[in-house]
C-alpha cells in the first residue's frame, strides 16, 4: 500500500512539472472550447444576406420590400447598381440579388401573371446549399402570399401551431461534454502510450521489475493519477463552460464521473496495447496519433453523428470515444440515469475488457 500510494503521488508530480503535459491535456483543449464556443456557440445563426434592386420605385414595391424586412431571417439591403449586386453575389458576399422590374404596380393593380412586371427575377448561387433550401423557397412564400393577398385569396385548409417547449441547446452544449471525451482520450491514449514506451527504453521499467514492487501496484497507481488527473481536468472544463458559457450539468454529477472513470480506464487499456507495439517513443506518438485523430472526427466529438453518412454511422456507432462523448452529453444536457444510458456503459466496459486483457498479454517490461 505504501508503494502504491508513493508511485501515485511520485506520477502526479511529474504531471504537475511537465508544462507541456499540461498545456497539451488542460490549456489548449479549453482554449479550443472557447474559440469553437465564441465563434459557433450561440446555436443557429442562418441568415440570408439579400440585395434588392428595386427599378419600380412604386408604394406596391415599398410594400413588397417592407413584407421581406418582417423575416428576420433576411438581412436586406437595398441598391440601384445591378451590376455591383451581382459581382458582390458572384463573390459571395451576398446569397440573393431580387430584381423588382418596372411596371411591378401596373401588374399588381391589374392583377395580371402575363403582364412584363408581373415576375420578379431572383438570382442566386446555385453552390450555396443554403440558398437553394432556405432561399428561394421564402422568396417564393412572400410572392405566393401577395399574390392570395392581391386575388382575395381564402385558404381551405390552415395551419393550427401549439408551441411546445423543448431544450434550448446551443453547440457549446453539444461541444462542452464533447471537449471532456477528448480530454480523457488525449491523455490516456497518447500520454500512456508515450510515458510507457519512453520508460522501457530508459531502462525506468527494468529497474521497477527488479525491486520487489508488484505490477499490480505500478498500474494501480498509474490508474489512479490519470483518474485524479481527468477528474479535476473534466470539473475545470465544465466549470469553465458554464461560467463563460452557461453550460449546465443536468443529471447526476456521480454518473458523469461515472462515465469519465470509465472512459479513463478503457483508453489506458488501448494506450497500454500502442506502447506494447511501439518499439520507441518517438514510433508511440505516430501510432497514437493514427488511432486518436479519426476517433476525434468520428466519435461526435465536433459534429453529430447523424450527420454522417448512412453506411458510416454503424462503424461509427462501435466507437469507444462515440459511446463516451454520447452518455456526456445525455447526462449533461437532457439529464439521463443510468438506466437510460447503460448501453453505453455496457460497450465501453467491453472496449475496456478486452483491451485489458490484451494489454496484459502483450505488455513488457523491457
């Protein structure tokens, strides 16, 4: 117990005096939460940036103008200059250019499709996706409702909307719990594997072997630093986001450090398998980088996975770092027990078991 208790204290100093340890485990990953927060974590800021040319200069196209401006989804601006509209369109500085042709009132008054003021020509850019799906089809409900406006139009069937409250989550609540998987893979992952492998080649491992220290006792104490490590390390991130942010942890904080518990030991498990197979520390850094770089971008780490393509989300879906970033976020942001969340439990516990076990038989000492 003593020598346990040395090798755990002995391992949190050398974390405590390696600064890039922890510049690389703590300060850059919450500098990249808050740049990602500050810049995309207000939620959904869709807007339309549209130019109006307006060549009718009537009291029908003043209203047509004043109908558009009620969206708050369009940003308007009105000019007299075509040309500059479209070079400005054609750089992408604006996504809609709508022409209101002269002759735009006659049409109106006279209640005619044929006449030459009757349609308004709307350019666009046919690569913006948002364009072609939230653009057009709102110039095409404000011409649609003018014009049942305009003939004294009444609908036969409508729309009855009831409001129902649901939660209002912006990205940063969906990158916050994701920022903490990745902190826990980061450093169990890549820092075992390196720590691991550059001891065997000081010789640091043969010399452990050769006093009367028991294995088990050398990784007990190594689970328990990095378990204090990530522990604080997760509690300083979401209080971080939630000072900064006003990120929220809804569920329980003892099945969150449940779940961070559980993602430490698996991703040692795997870090210990990487520095079985490095043969030096400088081959541990590339080997961990090639299996934690696509888990970052595959995991649901930064994007969902439902965004991802079909065939992928199934590979995906095996992932230990998808299962962790997942039961995160669900504890933080919609409060879910463990019985909702023991799926996920149940995938790292076997990512966990069997990397341990391969781990074991494949671990050495020199």
């Amino acid at each position: 117990m003593k020598a346990y208790r040395q090798l755990t204290l002995a391992q949190l100093r050398l974390f405590g005096r390696n600064r890039q340890v922890l510049f690389w485990t703590l300060v850059f990953p919450i500098f990249f939460m808050v740049m990602l927060g500050s810049f995309l974590g207000k939620g959904d800021s869709t807007s339309l940036s549209v130019t109006v040319i307006d060549q009718d200069q009537t009291t029908a196209s003043k209203a047509l103008l004043s109908s558009m401006k009620q969206l708050s989804i369009i940003k308007l601006t009105e000019s007299t200059d075509l040309d500059t509209a479209m070079k400005d369109l054609k750089h992408g500085d604006r996504q809609l250019v709508v022409a209101v042709p002269k002759g735009y009132e006659a049409a109106v008054s006279a209640k005619s499709a044929s006449m030459q003021g009757s349609k308004l020509t709307v350019y666009y850019d046919e690569t913006s996706q948002t364009t072609n799906q939230i653009g057009l089809p709102i110039m095409s409900q404000i011409a649609d409702g003018i014009s049942k406006q305009i003939v004294g139009y009444t609908p036969v069937i409508t729309i009855q909307s009831e409001a129902v409250q649901s939660l209002n989550l912006k990205y940063i609540d969906f990158l916050v719990p994701g920022i903490v998987a990745m902190m826990i893979m980061s450093n169990n992952l890549n820092g075992v594997a390196g720590q691991i492998a550059s001891w065997r080649e000081r010789g640091i491992l043969r010399r452990l072997q050769s006093t009367p220290l028991q294995p088990r006792s050398f990784i007990a104490a190594q689970i328990t630093a990095r378990l204090v490590l990530n522990g604080a390390q997760a509690i300083i991130v979401l209080l971080i986001g939630s000072l900064i942010f006003g990120t929220q942890v809804n569920g329980s904080w003892i099945l969150l450090l449940m779940f961070v518990v559980l993602g430490t030991l698996t991703f040692m498990s795997i870090g210990f398998i990487i520095a079985a197979l490095a043969k030096t520390p400088e081959s541990a850094g590339p080997i961990a980088g090639f299996v934690s770089f696509p888990l970052l971008f595959l995991g649901g780490v930064f994007f969902p996975i439902k965004n991802m393509p079909d065939w992928l989300q199934p590979v995906v879906k095996l992932l230990p770092i998808s299962h962790l970033s997942t039961a995160l976020r669900q504890i933080m942001n919609v409060g879910a027990s463990f019985t909702d969340m023991w799926p996920e439990a149940a995938l790292l516990g076997g990512w966990m078991l069997v990397a341990f076990i391969i781990a074991s038989l494949t671990f050495k000492w020199e």
